[in-house]
C-alpha cells in the first residue's frame, strides 16, 4: 500500500525561507538522499493563499510504510535533514501517511 511523507513549513511574521534554493538545491537532494531507498517521487507546493499556513508542502511518496520508514531512518537521511537551516529558519513538520 502506498505510504508517503507530508513535510510542511509552516508560516511566521518574519519566518526566512528561500525558494529558489529550496527548488533548485534541497528537492534535488531529497531526491539524490532517498532515491536509493524506494522513494518513487517528491513534490514541492506553494499555497496561493493570501495568508498561508505554511511557507511550503512537500509530499515523499514511497511503495509502502515500511519503505518509508526505512529510507527515513537511514543514515543517509541526515544529508536531507541536515540542509533545512540552509533555506528556512523554522522547524517543518512531518506526517507520515499510508493509503487507504
């Protein structure tokens, strides 16, 4: 069954985060970090709302939980979770999600 990861930034008076980088330099990272590990696609979405929750929401998307919960806890993770300060300077949230 399908599983994936909503990863989400949420919005602040003054809160920092850096699209272009985000775009151009932590998505691609993601992808290079847990491709080897059954990610099978990661998306980035920016709300059109005049005032947003969140900066920014990614969606991981994964063949299953345990996949998932696999690549997430793999050392290589740390490359990815270890980039954030880079673009933002707010803690996201993550939410790990199963279809069904």
């Amino acid at each position: 069954m399908p599983a994936s990861v909503l990863v989400t930034y949420p919005a602040s008076a003054g809160a920092r985060f850096d699209r272009d980088y985000y775009l151009a330099t932590h998505m691609p990272l993601v992808e290079r970090v847990f491709g080897p590990h059954g990610l099978t696609g990661a998306t980035a979405w920016f709300p059109d709302d005049a005032e947003p929750q969140s900066m920014a929401v990614a969606m991981l998307a994964f063949p299953d939980a345990d996949t998932r919960d696999a690549a997430l806890g793999h050392p290589d993770a740390g490359q990815a979770f270890g980039d954030i300060p880079n673009f933002t300077d707010v803690q996201p949230t993550a939410q790990r999600l199963s279809a069904g």
